[in-house]
C-alpha cells in the first residue's frame, strides 16, 4: 500500500476528481469536497457507492470537482512543480549557509 495515492494525482491531471478514504498521505492529494470527496476509513462501499451517485447525478457538482482536481494536479501534484519547488528550496539553502560561512 501506499501512503500517498500516486493514482490519485493521476487522476486529477484528467480533471477527475476522486473518491477515498480520508487517512494517511490522501488528503495531500484530495480536498475533501473541493477535489474530490473524502470518506472515513470505516465507510463501507454503499456509502462510497452514495456520494459518488449523488454527485454524477449533479453535473455542476461534478464540473466542479473536476475543474479543482486538475488546478490541484497543476499547482501541486505534478513532478515538474514539486521538481522546481525543491529545486528553490535547496538553492535559497546552500545560499543562506554560504553566507553564514564567509
């Protein structure tokens, strides 16, 4: 198992917004109720089978998901933003410490 949900950026970089339980890594990938909807880990499948009737059923409900789960992926979930975010930080880093050495 693992901790993140990778298939959950997947999914998000298709603008689909995704059903899931609400612990560990998750909720880093999923906003509940702005990406996608997050269950408690004891949510079975009728109720999983419920939020994802209702919203289907609620096409603007669902264009919104949809519209906020690939605005995730773009800002946050994608390997060339995380890439450049981390690439900054250790810049600004190495930078602080060499002027704290000279």
């Amino acid at each position: 198992a693992e901790a993140f949900g990778c298939v959950l950026a997947e999914a998000a970089s298709f603008a689909l917004p995704s059903f899931a339980t609400n612990v560990g890594g998750i909720p880093t990938a999923v906003k509940d109720q702005l990406s996608g909807i997050l269950l408690p880990p004891e949510a079975g499948a009728e109720e999983f089978a419920t939020q994802i009737k209702n919203i289907f059923l609620n096409e603007e409900r669902y264009l919104e998901l949809a519209k906020a789960a690939h605005n995730e992926y773009l800002e946050n979930l994608n390997w060339s933003g995380n890439t450049a975010r981390l690439l900054d930080f250790v810049t600004h880093r190495l930078s602080d410490n060499q002027q704290k050495l000279s």
